[in-house]
C-alpha cells in the first residue's frame, strides 16, 4: 500500500557533508510526492549532467543514473527535453523551474562535480519541480580515483531525500564466476561494476557467503581436492580453511554476531548440520540426525533460528529449527524440490527456490509455512536468492538472458532489473550488509 510522504517540511536547513556546509537559504514549504515500494509507483525524476568542469562528469553521471534506475524508486527521463539554457545553475535562483516542468519531472536532482588537489567534490541539490521547492543539497568529496564511491554516494542521498528510504549503494555481493574457465569466488558492486577476484586456485569454489560486517566470505572449495571449508578474510587479505572433515564441508553460513558457522558435514554417508568455530574450526554442535539429507542453514536475523532444507519427508522441503537444534518445524508444503532457503532481516519471510514446470523459481513464505509468494516465474531458471540489507529487495541468479547473471527483484515483483553485464557465469550470489563507503 502506498502513502504519502512529506519529502519536505518547514525549516531552513543546514546539510553537511564532509566538513562541506551547503546552505538551504529559504524556507521550504509542504511538497507531497506520492511513495510508495520500489516498483510500485517510479517517480519521474530529471538528472542533468554535472555542472563544472575538471572532472570525469560523464562517468559520475552514468554510476547515478543506473544506481537509481536499479533502485526502482525512479523513472528517469531525459533531460534534454527540457528548455533549460545551458549557462544555468544548481541553485535556487539560478535556474528556471518553467523550463522542467514540460519533461513532467516531479523531481529535480542538480549536480556540481569539480577536481582539485588529487580530490573530486561534488553537491547534490534536489528540487521538487511542482512546488518549486528545494528538498535538500549536500556535498561529499573524494580522491579523483574515487568517482564511483562518489556516485553512488550522491545516488544515496538522492534516494533518501525522496523516498526517506536508505539504498543499497554502499554494498556489494560475492558471487561464484567462471570466467577463467574455472569456478573461482568474485565480489562485485551493488550495481554489476567493479569485479574483484578473491580465490585464484584454479579449482571448484563454490557457495560463497558474507559475514554481517562484510570484512569475511565463508565458501567451499575443491583446491585441496576434497570439498572443505575456507574464510577469506577480505581486511587481511588472508585465506584460511577451517573444516576439512572427511566428506563435504559446505553451505557454510556465518551467525549475525559472526562467533559460530553452521555447515553442511558429512556423517557416515548422511549430511548433517552442524555449528563450528569460524576461526580454529572447532566442532561446537551437531544440530540435525534425520534420515535424508539436511543442508543449506541460514540463520534468522536475531540468531535464534536456522531455516534449512531436509528431506526427512521424502523429498527436499524447507524446514526451521532453534539455534541449538532442537524444535524442527516444516515450511514447505508444496512443491517436490525446495532449496536454497534465505532469512529475511525482518525474520518476517525466508526466500527459497523450487521447481516448478521444470524450471527452478524464487518463492517466499512466512516462517510458518503460511502466505508464499512467487517472486519469479517463466523467465529460465531463477536461483539463490539472497536478501537486500533492507529486506525490500531479493538478488538472485538468473538465466533467462542466456547465460547466468545476477538480478533483483523488487517483494512486489514489480521492479526485476538485470545487474551483472556482459558474458555469463554469475552464480551463488549473497548481497553483503551496507559497508563503510
């Protein structure tokens, strides 16, 4: 359901960003733009190029406009249209609102990008073009090799000035990509740009998965031969396996506070679930001793759940049981192969794949087993589901291009976008917490 947001409110302002004051120098008055979720009302929004001169405005431009075309608050239009003359500024009285209001812009975001120093600057000012009211204006800087983190910076504060709503700018997903003809462990920005190789074994590296602070990647890895558990430890640079027990060591998932990993072991032939330390690999608890499989734990929000799928029914379906094992509840009832369950951090849902006319979808479903909803649906196969730190949006890959690529999907399923570009290979995607920008 859709409200109606004050996006301004009386009062001069003073909106500061590093150590830069940007002066608000009138009083603003009552703007109602309609919000709603992202996908559900996109808000026309106009975005000219950057004013100034001595920095790579072209760039900076294109990172802002694809961050708020993933975001699916907005419906960017084309600036050109409008009758602005070129000479104007970013300021209040120093354009013309009249000259934007033929593109059918509700929003108005104008921005200065200039380079000194070995830094970049850049303001942001945002206008709601109707009322001819200014919504807010800020100014961030940067190291000139910084442009993206600059961009996405500006995006944010565009998104949260509108939509009172905190992107996902500032995060980044780990993936598995064979793009070296081996299936090694990448992270990448929330917006497809900016790929970084984290193993270089040349073996099998599989199910990556982030801590909450985003400083670790859990994953499994075939380099010593056998399928046994790492941690890259991004700050330090360092890689280290914590459980290589006979048989797979795998799924691993990290607790919200980062003190245990739950994992898939194998136990006399059957895979089980069990909680280690994430550091020495100490064996904490064994949680699982059913018939059939139990694998893929993902923890609640507060710790105090593992959501997994088993197949102790007689076919995999989702299940979720106490932290220390004990009261095991079905989710899933439909459906003959459900996997891949993924918490919300509201802890109101858990996203999961299952099949269905043989092709593998998203679906979320309330911890009780009541309300599923299909997130994807006749578009190839549709896999991993991972959460947005917000919870209002599910990446996931997806082949319906072709080849695998990373997408999101708005809960409504209104806003799906593609993220990744270029040649296939993105699988096992986890969309990390909001970082340090």
């Amino acid at each position: 359901m859709s409200v109606r947001t004050l996006a301004a409110v009386f009062a001069p302002l003073f909106l500061v960003g590093c150590g830069v004051a940007v002066a608000q120098d009138a009083p603003r008055t009552n703007v109602l733009i309609e919000i709603g979720r992202p996908g559900e009302r996109a808000i026309p929004i106009a975005i000219p190029l950057p004013k100034g001169t001595g920095g790579p405005n072209d760039e900076f431009w294109a990172i802002v406009r694809r961050d708020l075309e993933l975001s699916g608050w907005f419906r960017i239009l084309d600036a050109n249209a409008s009758m602005e003359p070129a000479g104007a500024g970013i300021r209040l009285g120093e354009f013309d609102f009249a000259d934007w209001r033929p593109t059918g812009a509700a929003v108005l975001a104008k921005t200065l990008l200039t380079s000194a120093d070995d830094k970049l600057r850049t303001e942001v000012w945002i206008y709601g073009v109707d009322g001819a009211e200014k919504l807010g204006a800020k100014a961030f800087s940067a190291p000139t090799s910084g442009v993206r983190g600059l961009a996405h910076r500006a995006a944010d504060f565009i998104v949260e000035t509108v939509t009172k709503q905190r992107s996902f700018f500032d995060t980044k997903f780990t993936f598995v990509g064979n793009f070296s003809g081996n299936k090694e462990i990448y992270v990448v920005d929330a917006d497809g740009a900016g790929r970084r190789q984290i193993t270089k074994n040349g073996s099998i590296n599989l199910k990556p998965k982030w801590n909450a602070t985003g400083t670790a990647i859990a994953y499994t890895s075939y380099v010593a031969g056998n399928p046994d558990l790492y941690v890259a430890d991004l700050g330090k640079g360092q890689i280290r396996r914590v459980s290589n027990r006979s048989g797979i060591n795998t799924g691993g998932s990290f607790s919200p506070l980062g003190d245990i990993l739950a994992l898939t072991l194998t136990v006399g032939g059957d895979s089980e679930i069990f909680t280690i330390d994430p550091y020495v690999g100490r064996e904490i608890a064994r949680l699982t001793a059913s018939a059939g499989i139990d694998v893929s734990p993902s923890w609640s929000p507060d710790g105090s759940k593992l959501a997994f799928v088993s197949e102790r029914s007689g076919s995999p379906q989702i299940y979720q049981m106490n932290a220390d094992g004990s009261g095991a509840k079905r989710v899933t009832f439909s459906g003959s192969q459900n996997t891949d369950p993924a918490w919300s951090p509201a802890g109101d849902r858990i996203a999961f794949v299952g099949r269905e006319s043989g092709h593998f979808d998203v679906f979320t479903v309330r911890p009780d087993g009541s309300g599923m909803d299909r997130v994807t649906q006749g578009s190839g196969d549709n896999e991993d589901p991972s959460w947005s730190p917000d919870g209002q949006y599910i990446a996931y890959s997806s082949t319906r291009d072709g080849g695998a690529h990373i997408w999101i999907s708005s809960l409504d399923h209104l806003h799906q976008i593609k993220v990744t570009s270029g040649g296939g290979g993105y699988t096992n995607p986890s969309w990390s917490n909001h970082l340090s920008w």
